[in-house]
C-alpha cells in the first residue's frame, strides 16, 4: 500500500498528461508561505506543483511540499519535526475577471514525518509515513500571458498532526 502513494504523483502525471494538451492549460507553480502544524508552532512552507487542465473548469494538481521546525537549548536539547508530502489535487476553477481564477478543491497525499530530539549529545529520531486529505481555495492573477501569481489557503487533515497553510507563488504556462 505504502508503494502506492509513493507513485500516487507520478501515475496522476502520466493520467492526467493527454486530457491536459487536449484542454491546452497546463502549469508549473512554486511557492512559499506559512504552515501551522497542531501542537508545533508555526513555520515556513515551501511547495511546487503541476496543473493539468482536463476539463473546461476542472484541473488536476501534483504537488510536493516540505517544512521543518526547530527548537533548541544550546549544548542542551534539540527538537525538530519535519514534513516532506507528496499528493494530488483535484480542483474547480471559476473564472472572476479578465485575469483572476478561483480555485476550490481537495485532495490526498502522504506525509514522511520525522522528528528527532537530542539530549546532551544523545540523539532519537522516527520516521512515520501518515496519509491525509486536504481542502483548498485559491486565486489566480494573470501578470503576463503565460504567467500568474497565485494565493491560496488550505488545510490539511493528517491524524495527530494537522496543519493550516497560507502561501503564495508564481505559476508558468507551458
């Protein structure tokens, strides 16, 4: 099963890849933001993704994302948590102007946690795979023809660790 989700964003590519040319919208977007993960604290998040374009007002999304947070007593103890996740999303595209697109969605995805703490020289760490579900909403803003800024809001169901995402970034038309 775990050998699943590890291809989930590549097998979508590959699906999602025909429809896309024959919808003629399709997008590379990276981005940055803020992640507050339950029970963590708030940190930096850094995603990228492809949309493909397979209907009028429907576009399917890879994406990879990744953020880390640490703490530490200098020389006495260090913590950190990290989220590397790889999913898809399937969203629904409202056209509001000239130049701005609504985006409303969810998905799913796979998460490769891993937290460490070290004492006094002493380090533990473990690694877990967790797999969620995420809501999404997003706008995008038309700067150039093969080019758009993009916002959006999310929120990521994952077990014991759910996490509110706010970014942004810029998206390229192929």
């Amino acid at each position: 099963m775990t050998r699943l989700f590890r291809f989930l964003p590549a097998v979508l590519l590959v699906a999602a890849f025909p429809a896309s040319a024959a919808a003629g919208e399709t997008g590379i977007g990276i981005g940055a933001g803020y992640v507050d993960p339950s029970d963590v604290g708030g940190t930096a998040w850094f995603t990228g993704n492809v949309r493909f374009k397979v209907a009028e007002a429907v576009a399917i999304e890879p994406e990879v994302g990744y953020w880390k947070k640490s703490e530490s007593v200098p020389g006495l103890v260090d913590v950190s948590v990290k989220d590397l996740n790889v999913g898809a999303n399937v969203l629904y595209l409202v056209k509001a102007g000239k130049d701005v697109t609504v985006s409303l969605g969810g998905g799913a995805g796979a998460h490769f946690l891993k937290g460490a703490v070290g004492v006094l020289g002493f380090e533990e760490s473990d690694t877990e795979t967790k797999f969620g579900a995420q809501i999404l909403a997003g706008l995008d803003f038309k700067i150039a023809t093969n080019v758009a800024l993009f916002a959006d809001v999310r929120y990521d169901f994952v077990s014991d660790l759910n996490q509110f995402k706010a970014y942004g970034g810029i998206r390229f038309g192929l």
